[in-house]
C-alpha cells in the first residue's frame, strides 16, 4: 500500500503562484509515475501533469509554460509548481502514483487539496 498525502493547496489571486506537494509513504516503488490531476466543480478528473520513473514529463496543454511537475525520488515527494495561475485553474487536485506510465492513473490517491483562483 502507499499513502499520498496533498498540502499546499489555498487562495490566490489570478497570475499568482502555488505550490504544491504530494508526501509518498508505505510501499511506494520510485520506478511508478507520479501525476497530478484535477477536479474542478462540476467536471470530471483530468490529468494536470506526470512524470516516469526516469523523470520524464507531461503536461495538460492548459497547464503548459505556467506549471512545472518535479519528483525528489529520495524523499518520495511530488511537486507542482503552479504559476500564472487563472480562474480556471481552480479545483481540488489530487496527487496519484501505482503505474509505470505517466499518463495513465494508478491506484493510489491522495485526499486532494483545494485550489481557488479567484480575485
């Protein structure tokens, strides 16, 4: 089993920045991918970013240019680097981890953590 625990997440005013973390533990294999995803009101979960084993990324176009996805393989953390952000970033973003492919959710979640642009 892995645990992933979201922090980080809270207000900011459009073309502001946050920064997100996703805390691995238990069994967690450095070689799965690690994601973040999104869920805003009303729509369904969405893919924001991934990156492999190997650190290979991958981003929503929505995301690309203003987030940055990075791992300290380490200590098992996910970051998410969130920049220039707009109203239409605001959701609950969960952390993932189980699978070897970037684009490809596993079974492990995190609780989520919320984010609001909003001014």
């Amino acid at each position: 089993q892995v645990q992933l625990v979201e922090s980080g997440g809270g207000l900011v005013e459009p073309g502001g920045s946050l920064r997100l973390s996703c805390a691995a533990s238990g069994n967690m294999f450095s070689g799965y991918a690690m994601a973040w995803y999104r869920q805003a009101l009303g729509k369904q979960r969405e893919l924001v970013a991934g990156i492999t084993g190997r650190g290979i990324t991958e981003y929503a176009d929505s995301v690309k240019g203003r987030f940055t996805i990075s791992r300290d393989y380490a200590k098992n953390t996910l970051f998410l680097e969130m920049n220039s952000l707009k109203p239409e970033d605001t959701a609950v973003y969960y952390c993932n981890t189980g699978r070897w492919e970037a684009t490809i959710p596993g079974g492990y979640w995190g609780q989520g953590t919320q984010v609001t642009v909003s001014s």
